[in-house]
C-alpha cells in the first residue's frame, strides 16, 4: 500500500464500513499530499478479492490486474497531457477532459462488474473536466449505478460546478504536521528537507518532486540573479526560464512575499537561506512600491497559460522587481 502515514486516519474513517461507502467522493486539498495515491489504494482494496483493514491482499488476481494497469472494473479518466497521449492532429485541449472521455464512461458503467463486485471510477484532476463534460458527468453522478464508486480528485475543488460537488461526499486530504513532514521526507533520504518545505507549503510529494537536482539547479540561478540584480542578469535567466515561466513566476513571487514580509518584521517564509539578502535588498527598496510590484506579478499570473512570449514576459516581471530596488536607492 502506497498510503502516506499522515493520511491513515482518513483511511480508516472512510473505510471502516464499506456498506456505508458513498457512489460519488470528493477528494480534495493541495498539491503534493498524496490524493492521487489514496484514491488509487482505495481503488485497489474496493476491487481486492481479500481486502483487510489497512488495504488490498496484494495477493490475488484482481490486485495483480490493479498493478499490471489492467483491471476490468476500473476506468481512469485523464487529460490526454497528463496521461501521455497524443492528441488527434488538429484538435486542441490536450489539458482539459472531455465530453467524449465521459461519454466512454457511461459505456463502461453499462457493463457488467467482470467480478461481480465493485467497479472504481477515477477522475483527475477534476477540475480540468470543460463545461461539457461536467454536465455530461452530473447525469451519471443524479443517477448512480449500484457498488460503483467515482472518485473526483481535485486540487481546486471551486472551479467544479456546484451542482458537481454537491452530489459527491468531501473529503478533505490536509497538509501534514511539519514535524510529521520533516521526517518523512529525512526517512526518503532527503538531507534538508525543512527549506523545500518552506518552499512548497508544507506539502511533503510536492517538496520531493521540487528537490529533483536540475530544478535545484535552475533555482539557484534564480536566487543568484535576484540577489544581485542587473539588467543583464535578469535578461540571461528570462531567456534561460522562457520555456519554464510559471516555474520562474512561482519563484519570484515568493521571493516578492518574503521582501514583504522582512520590511513588515515578519518571517522569511519561502527562502529562509537567503535572509541576509532578503534583509539587505528590503531596506533597499520603498514598502509602496515593493508592495505595488508583487501585486502586479501576482495578478500576471493569469497570462501563464495565454500563448505570449514567455521570454518577454518573464522578463518584464524581472525588470520591474529591479526597477522597484533601484527606486528605493533614490528615497
């Protein structure tokens, strides 16, 4: 079983009467708390020919179908760009899933369980299901097949319509405690696992899939331009991140956060091992417009998926954080 210990009690509060289980779970909450592992597991001992309290046999025939990525009774619904799939030439929307995904689903329900018990439905990240398919899903959802279980994932449960998320139980999947956190990632060998922590929120998988060396390595050119910022400098990592600009805005607002918080006497929060730069370039730069430029690269946010020049506009975010510092030197 894959379950993560800081979510073993979630488990046994949902698994403790399978009679009792819901035909439509919601499972929600951030990034890298192990959503996607829980409701495989519970898929897998939903479908176990001998489940036991704390999960599947991983004994019997339907555990080694589950495994193999062939289990009859089960039906995975994804957006094609996570999945791996190649999209039909001239059609777009590889991110998003479908009304003809959804469409398969009722087919499959239509089915006969091939064991005679459970059939597992998961969908994720829910969120990314379009207009259509969220329609085409409520249907299903109003008017469930008997011991069938569809289990929506999502990151941002808000953006599914309401009338979605009423017909499904909530579960929340939380953040564990840091401590809990700490060692955890120390147990999978990371050595410092308290400063990606930070970096992420406190969400343990997400700090595992930051900590890969060639994204440390991208981060620390960016802590270096920042630190010692100049037009050439910025220039040379917005034309190095055009390829990863979300990755690049991600770091510069919180690098912007923290220059707030140090000017506000408060904590470093995202990059503990820069404090003594975030210290120096805070009492550099003017609160107002410090304040001002975080707030204008947050909302540029929503140009991250708009097919602009990733180049330029990484660069523009960059040009005004320097601008801001050099403002400050004339106060």
């Amino acid at each position: 079983m894959s379950l993560h210990p800081w979510n073993l009690d979630l488990w046994r509060e949902l698994t403790g009467d399978r009679a009792r289980l819901p035909h439509a779970l919601l499972l929600h909450g951030p990034r890298g708390t192990g959503k996607r592992e829980f409701v495989a597991d519970l898929a897998k001992w939903l479908l176990c020919e001998a489940p036991g309290p704390e999960g599947a046999c991983d004994g019997c025939k339907s555990c080694g179908w589950f495994d193999q990525g062939g289990h009859p009774d089960f039906k995975l619904i994804e957006p094609a760009a996570e999945a791996g799939k190649e999209e039909e030439p001239g059609k777009k929307g590889g991110k998003y899933i479908t009304i003809n995904e959804i469409r398969q689903l009722s087919d499959f329900l239509g089915l006969v369980s091939h064991q005679g018990g459970w059939r597992v439905v998961v969908i994720q990240p829910a969120e990314q299901l379009n207009a259509a398919a969220a329609n085409a899903l409520l249907k299903t959802l109003e008017e469930p097949p008997a011991n069938v279980l569809i289990a929506l994932v999502a990151h941002q449960p808000r953006r599914l319509p309401a009338t979605v998320r009423s017909r499904c139980r909530k579960l929340a999947v939380g953040l564990p405690g840091r401590e809990q956190a700490r060692d955890w990632l120390a147990g999978q060998g990371m050595r410092e696992p308290m400063a990606m922590l930070d970096e992420v929120g406190g969400a343990p998988l997400l700090a595992i899939e930051y900590a890969e060396p060639e994204r440390l390595a991208r981060r620390a050119r960016f802590l270096a331009a920042v630190a010692k910022p100049s037009p050439d400098g910025l220039s040379r990592l917005a034309q190095e991140s055009q390829q990863r600009v979300d990755e690049c805005w991600g770091w510069l607002t919180r690098w912007l956060y923290d220059l707030l918080a140090v000017q506000g006497n408060g904590p470093v929060r995202y990059f503990p091992e820069s404090e003594p730069v975030l210290r120096h370039l805070a009492a550099k730069a003017r609160p107002a417009s410090l304040w001002q430029c975080q707030q204008e690269v947050v909302a540029a946010g929503r140009w991250l998926r708009h097919p602009l020049n990733g180049q330029l506009l990484l660069e523009s975010w960059l040009l005004s954080y320097l601008d801001t510092l050099e403002a400050g030197n004339g106060r």
